[in-house]
C-alpha cells in the first residue's frame, strides 16, 4: 500500500444553493508536492478549507497517516500537523513578524511571553528552511513576499508537516515566484508535504510530483506531472482545449486617447515616485507597462485615476486636461479601471455582488431615478453580466465575499469593460484567474481594442505583457526608459530593459 | 443550517432570555422572589393605562436615539455622542417652543427642525474631523457629550433665564401633549411623539436601504478605499452620516422637550437616553425595525422596573443591576451567536 499522509475520500461539501465539492478524492504522499488544480470557483479553497477544519463536509472520509479523523477545528489539523496559507494572508498588520508567528502558541516565562525565546526560536526556524525573515519588522512594514514567508512559518512554528499553500504565487512578483520555488524544494527535503494551489500550469511542471484536478466541484483524477504537459493539463480542468497564445489581428491605432506629459507624482511618505513621465496611449491599441513591482506603476495608475494628487505634469484623456480631477470626474470622462488589489479598491466585499456591478453607476439611470435605487434594474443588470463575462456565483444576491478569488475578479473586469469607456486601465487584470479565464479575458481586452478603445495594461507577468501588448512602454525609477514593439525583443531582453539597463532603445520610437 | 435570519432573531431573544435568568439568580441570592418580581415588571409595564402610557413615553425617546446610533453604526462610524446631541436637541426645542409665538401648524414643525438641526450640529463637528483630520470620532463625541451638558446648563442659567434653574414652559402651540392621549391613559405623560419616532424609523430605512444616498454611506461603513475608487466623496459621506445621526437623536430630545416635559432643567448629570440608545441599537442589530423593537423591550424594562421596590419589595438597586445585567447580555449576543452556530456545526455531522 502507498504511503499516504493525506487522504481525502469522497469528499462532499455544501453552501447554501451550491455543490461546491461533489466526491473529491484527494491522496497525498509524504514528502511530494501535490498540485490542486482546477477553474476558478471549482472548489479548490473550499476542498482544502475542509481539511483545515474550517468547513465541515456533509459526506466523506479524511484520514491522516492512514488513521481515521474528524478535523473539527483549525486546531484540530494544527496538532495533526496540517497547516495552511490562505489565498487572502490573514496576519496582524501592526504586529511584528515574530508577534504573529507566536499568536495563540506563545512561549511562556513566569506566566509572561518570553519574547527573547520567541525571537531565537522563529530565527533558528527561518534558518533552517531557508525563509529568511526580520524577526522584529513590523508586518506593515515588510512587502508581500515576506508576509507570506510569514505566513509559512507560522505553521511551521506550529510543527506542521503537510503544508497547503493557497494560490501563493498569485501576489508574488517573478522574483519572489523564484526565491518561493526554492523554499518549497529545501521543504520537501526536511520532509514536509505540501498541497499546492496554482492557477500557472508553468509552474506545476516545475515543482509538483503529481497533480488533482477538479472541474466545477467533481473531482476529476490524479496525474503524474512528469507524464503530462500542460496542454493536457488545461484541457482535463476546462474540459475543453485551450489556447494559451491569444490570436489578434494587427492594431490599427487611431488618435491619441491618452496623453501624459512630465508627470511627477510622489508616494504616500512624499517620496518621488513618478518622475516625468511621458506616455501616449492611441485609440485601438493596447500599450503593456513591463516593470518591476515597486518602480512607480501604482502611483502612476493612481494618478491618472484621480486616486492620488500629481505634483506636475499633465494628463490628457481625448484632449480633455484630467490632471488631478476627483476620481468621479476621471471616471465619468470616460476611465475605466481595473484595480491591482481586488479587495481593498475593486469590491465592497459584504455588499452582494449585484450592487458591486453598479459602484461607479448606481446613481445613473436606469439604476436609479430621483436619488431612489431601483434594485429591479441593478440585479436584472447583474443577471446580464454575470451571464455574459461566466461569473460563478449561487445568485447575484451573494455578497461578493463568498465568491471564489477568481470569480470576484471577473464580476469586477465585467463592470469595468461593459461601462465601455474610452480608456481601459487593467492593472494585473489576470491575477488569480485560471488559464480558460485568462484566455476569455484577453480576448476581452483584444475585442475592445478592436472597437477602437484605448487600454493600458500594466502586469508583472512577461507572458502577459508580451501576448497582448501592441506596444511595451518599459518603466523603471518612475520613468518609461524605453518602449519596443513585442516582436521586437524576447523575454531575457525585456527582463534587462526592466532591471534598468540603459541599453539603446530597441526599436524605433 | 441555521439561516441568517433566523440567527439574527433568536439571538436577541436569548440574550434578553439569559438576562432576565441571571437577574433572577441575583433576586434568589438577596432572598427576594423572582417570580414576584418579574410580575411587578410586567404589571409595572402593563398593569395598567397609565403605566402603559408611561412606558410608550419612555419608548418614544429610546426609538430615536437607537436609530441615531444604528444609522451610524451601519455608515461605519460609532456615534457614543448621541446623548450630548439629545441634550442640544432638547434646548433647541425648548427654546424655540417658547420664544416664538406662531399657529401650530408652523410653530410644532418649526421647533422640531430645530432640534434635528441642533443634534446635526452636534453630529457634525465630529464627523468633520474624522473627515478631514482623520480623529477618531469615538473621543471627540465623548467629549462633545461634555460640552453639549455644560454649555445647555449656562444658557438656560444665564440667557434662557435670569438665574433660574429650569425654562420657561413651551408654548401650547408647540407642544405635542395631547389632552386626549393624556385622558385614555389616566393621565400619563404620553404624547404624540411616538408617531414622529416610528415616521423617523421608516426614514432611517427608506433611507439607508433604498436611496443612493444610502448606497454610498454603506459603500463608505464598509470599505473606504472602494467606495473612494468609485468615485464617491469619503469625507462628505462621513459628515453626513454624522449629522443624520445627530438629528435623530436631536429629535429624541424634541420628545422630552415638547412631549414629556414642557421645559428643560439645568441637569447635573447625563440624560442617558443617548448611551442607552448604543444598547438599543445592538440589541436591535442596527436596523431600522430592530432598534423600534429593542426600543420597546428597553421602554418597557425601565418603567416596569420602577414597579419592583413598591410591589415586590426589590430595592432599586437590586433592579438597576437586573437591567444591567440584560443589557450586558445583550451586549455579549456575539458570543451568544457564535456558540449557536458551534451548536449547530457539530449537530450538521
Ligand atoms: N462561504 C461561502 N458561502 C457560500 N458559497 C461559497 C462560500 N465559499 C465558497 N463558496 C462557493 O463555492 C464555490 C467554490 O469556491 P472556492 O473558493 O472553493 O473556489 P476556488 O476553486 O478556490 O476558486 P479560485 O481559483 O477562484 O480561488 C464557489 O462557487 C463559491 O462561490
Ligand atoms: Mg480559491
């Protein structure tokens, strides 16, 4: 008999109107890494929800090392050595990173927290795995990659041995991708497990021993990575083929829709971020920002959005001068804007996702008349969107909280593409979404850019930039430092440009 | 499963149940009867018109603060100043009810937008610094609770009157007493008023569940940065969550002012109909119908309770911790709620 430390059989789990797992069969060996793949909403979280305690399922059996479980609570599957990353962190922002990793298994002096202890403890730990971490940095203060190593350790800390990681690469910046890859090899080798969530199919040939696949709730079988590829991959999840290069015609740009001259803008902590800036983006065609997270894109979106104050330059949209116009009056000029962080900007996430479809129009008509909202007009709205952009969701009246990540960003993508707006700004539009998703939503872009819309696409993911981009604008220190055309240049070229190497610019200009 | 409807009705019910059980186990303790003195509330509540016309009274006040700090409760903010806006909104009545001469039909409306008005102002000042300066509109309303006791108590002390400690009565035109309530009640003190709270609830709901302006105060009560990213105006939304919910309030010291009493008195001390009004509002989940329904529970516990000393030999004190202790019920109804749904995840399997 195999050696299973995990298994999961037949499992079955309800919400209210929604199979959202349906006879999963999920077997774990001790020390691989085992993908979990499947569309959003197939009930990834959900499955491994239930193995961490938080979710009773209504049929089925668990067991661990071969015995037999009822894992009632998270610390149930905390002292049977189960530990997990969730897809949305869940750290103190203003404690310090050893205060979190001790939360709840505090070691204790006298009957008070022996902080020194804990220090040296989670030290030792990060050593040990290779997860380098600043004991005493304050969460707040650290950047996403750290937070999730964070987050790993954690769970070590409380001896976990099979680890699950839920979509950890989603927020990760290439590098991050990388340096996690590493962590997770040096894991296995101290002989932990771990169940990996990831939409990149790329990223399971590299590092997965084997690979369940899902598909709306069923569980569809087991594979070994190593006798498959990711063709096959994708088409066993979507149950159909999938296209991974999107096909579009030539753009034929138009006018300028876009027009930024020196823009300045400066962070929050007043520092420059954005350091005269020049870009144009053309009506039907569709203009890829590649850069390196932190060298101004966000500030950069923010700006033109009205979300943050420029110091100088200007900014025209048809022109029209929006510099520094509220976001109402920037959206209303004709801005559409797909947020980088889908919780904190894209959603309110306890108004149901009906109501979320309307945020910027709810009091226009037929949404509303006299200042009184017409609910009927808003839903039948929703119903429409919902159909047309296959968000998964039990009714348009769940709150936007109980969708899966994946589908929250296609309810948010549907609101922002139907608004159809002059200029589409789609900051890591594809983020979290799995590769049938990714394939609908660039095709997406590509259609409004066929219909002579304006897009700015801004995304960590080469791939990404590289398949859409008519144009590549490289950003690096707050300036664009070189734009090339993608047929031009392949991916190590482009990574240099990024890195901020003053090489010539590649292409005319 | 539990819906959540049902969960939001049984919740409150428990706590006031448990409250009401742990009061008992005090009477036991002290050696007084519990049944009596739970048949004293009732008939102290009930037992009669005029106790009946009491209570309502005592309701009426209660329906509006409650709706103060539900309304800003559900716009994200916690309004622990509606006891101060009360007391702005009682003088403003007050002095509008009797220092202008005018028909009814103006004079009543007249005094009644005044209080609202000077409840808003109240509200307003916080809201406006959390607005724009980012302070925490807990502290400010604490203290703006202070300022609204004293500065009341100087006016009518020094402008209001010559050195006396109560107002002049209000003009008969601007009174909401009614000789026919009065009459059906035995003479209570019970007013019109209460028509103007339950109106002021179906604003609050109409309000908040059915207008745009609605929508963005709840966008706003739950995440700023989305509701900013859409394009609507935090800060303004903040400020007039802030002033509605001081008006109502406002208009809870209307009650007192042209309904129950006519006149106001230099007060060493808080009304507490504005702290009582947080207890209202959690008990009654922050909405609309809720806060109408707590406010009776709380009307009918604070004149029923005035019953026990006299007909079940409760002294006082005694009674004032059996209200607490409900309140403190109430007030842990999360923890009420969450071991129902352990209750019934375990019975699911
Ligand atoms: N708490 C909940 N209440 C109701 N429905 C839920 C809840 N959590 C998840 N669902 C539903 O269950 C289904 C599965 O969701 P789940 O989050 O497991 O998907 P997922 O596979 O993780 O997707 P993604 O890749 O998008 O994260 C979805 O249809 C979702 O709407
Ligand atoms: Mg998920």
């Amino acid at each position: 008999m195999e050696n299973f430390v995990i298994e999961m059989l037949d499992i079955r789990k309800e919400f209210p109107g929604i199979v959202a797992n349906n006879n999963i069969t999920l077997q774990v060996k001790q020390g691989e890494i085992h993908a979990l793949l499947g569309e959003n909403g197939a009930g990834k979280s959900t499955l491994m929800n239930v193995l961490f305690g938080l979710y009773q399922p209504e049929k089925g059996e668990i067991r661990v090392k071969g015995k037999k479980v009822n894992i009632t609570d998270p610390n149930v599957a905390n002292d049977l050595g189960i530990g997990m990353v969730h897809q949305h962190f869940m750290l103190v922002d203003t404690f310090t990173v050893t205060q979190n990793i001790i939360l709840g298994n505090e070691p204790r002096k006298f009957g008070m927290i022996d902080m020194k202890r804990a220090e040296k403890e989670v030290l030792e730990l990060s050593e040990r795995y290779g997860l380098k971490v600043d004991p005493q940095a304050k969460i707040s203060d650290i950047s996403v990659g750290m937070q999730q190593r964070v987050e790993i350790l954690k769970t070590l800390y409380r001896g976990a041995e099979v680890l699950i990681l839920d979509e950890p690469t989603a927020v990760l910046t290439p590098q991050e991708i990388k340096e996690l890859i590493t962590i997770m090899k040096s894991l296995i080798k101290e002989g932990i497990s771990i169940i990996l969530i990831t939409h990149k199919l790329k990223e399971i040939m590299e590092v997965c021993d084997r690979c369940t696949v899902i598909r709306k709730g069923e569980g569809i079988g087991t594979v070994n990575v190593s006798e498959t590829n990711p063709n096959e991959l994708a088409s066993l999840m979507v149950g159909r083929e999938v296209n991974f290069k999107t096909e579009k015609k030539q753009a034929e740009p138009k006018h300028a829709v876009l027009s930024i001259t020196d823009l300045r803008v400066h962070d929050a902590r007043n520092v420059p971020m954005v350091k005269g800036l020049n870009l144009e983006v053309k009506a039907g065609e569709i203009v890829g920002i590649a850069g390196v997270d932190g060298n101004g894109q966000s500030e950069l979106i923010e700006a033109i959005t009205g979300l943050r104050a420029s110091e100088a330059g200007r900014i025209m949209l048809n022109e029209k001068d929006i510099t520094n116009l509220t976001p109402r009056k920037v959206t209303q000029s004709g801005v559409s804007h797909i947020p980088q962080d889908r919780h904190k900007f894209g959603l309110v996430l306890d108004f149901p996702i009906g109501e979320n479809m309307v945020l910027q129009t709810y009091y226009q008509q037929p949404f509303a008349k006299g200042g009184v909202l017409s609910f009927k007009n808003v839903y039948q709205h929703a119903r429409t969107l919902i159909q047309e952009y296959d968000v998964r969701t039990p009714s348009e009246y769940t709150k936007a909280r109980a969708l899966s990540g994946g589908n929250q960003q296609k309810a948010i993508i549907a609101r922002e593409v139907d608004r159809s707006p002059d200029l589409i700004i789609a900051a890591q539009p594809t983020r979290g979404l799995d590769v049938g998703a990714i394939e609908f939503i660039h095709n997406k872009l590509i259609e409004e850019r066929d219909k002579g819309k304006a897009v700015l696409l801004v995304s960590f993911e080469l791939d990404e930039i590289m398949n859409l981009s008519d144009k590549i604008a490289v950003m690096f220190d707050g300036d664009i430092v070189a734009t090339v055309e993608p047929g031009e240049i392949n991916e190590q070229e482009l990574g240099l440009l990024m890195a901020g190497s003053k090489k010539e610019k590649v292409g005319g200009e | 499963m539990l819906s959540t409807r049902m969960i939001n009705l049984i919740v409150p019910i428990i706590s006031v149940v448990l409250g009401l059980l742990a009061g008992a186990i005090i009477m036991l303790i002290f050696g007084y009867n519990p049944i009596a003195g739970y048949i004293a509330l009732w008939n102290g509540a009930f037992g009669n018109v005029y106790f009946f016309g009491e209570t309502i009274r005592q309701i009426t006040p209660y329906i509006l603060t409650g709706l103060a700090v539900a309304f800003a409760f559900r716009s994200g903010l916690f309004n622990i100043g509606a006891e101060g806006q009360v007391i702005v909104g009682w003088l403003a009545s007050v002095w509008v009810g009797a220092s202008i001469q005018a028909p009814t039909i103006i004079h009543l409306p007249l005094t009644i937008i005044a209080a609202a008005l000077a409840g808003a102002l109240w509200g307003f000042l916080p809201g406006l610094l959390k607005a724009k300066r980012g302070v925490h509109e807990v502290i400010i309303t604490i203290m703006m609770n202070y300022i609204a006791l004293h500065v009341a108590n100087y006016l009518i002390r020094n402008v209001l009157t010559d050195k006396s400690d109560s107002t002049a009565p209000i003009e008969n035109t601007a009174s909401l007493a009614s000789e026919w309530l009065m009459e059906i009640t035995g003479y209570s003190r019970m007013h019109y008023g209460i028509l103007i709270a339950l109106f002021a609830a179906v604003i609050m709901w109409f309000l908040l569940e059915k207008t745009t302006i609605g929508y963005e105060l709840r966008a706003v009560g739950y995440n700023q940065h989305a509701s900013n990213y859409a394009g609507m105006n935090v800060g303004k939304n903040i400020i007039l969550a802030m002033m509605i919910s001081g008006g109502f309030a406002g208009l809870a010291g209307a009650m007192e002012g042209l309904g129950t009493f006519g006149y106001m008195s230099a007060n060493s001390s808080f009304t507490n109909l504005g702290f009582d009004g947080i207890a209202v509002a959690l008990l009654g989940g922050n909405t609309a119908l809720g806060s109408v329904i707590a406010a009776f529970l709380f009307g009918i516990l604070k004149i029923g309770a005035l019953n026990m000393p006299t007909s079940a030999g409760v002294p006082s004190e005694l009674v004032e911790i059996d209200i607490a202790l409900i309140i403190y019920f109430v007030a842990s109804s999360y923890i009420i709620r969450w071991t129902l749904l352990r209750f019934f995840k375990k019975e699911e399997k």
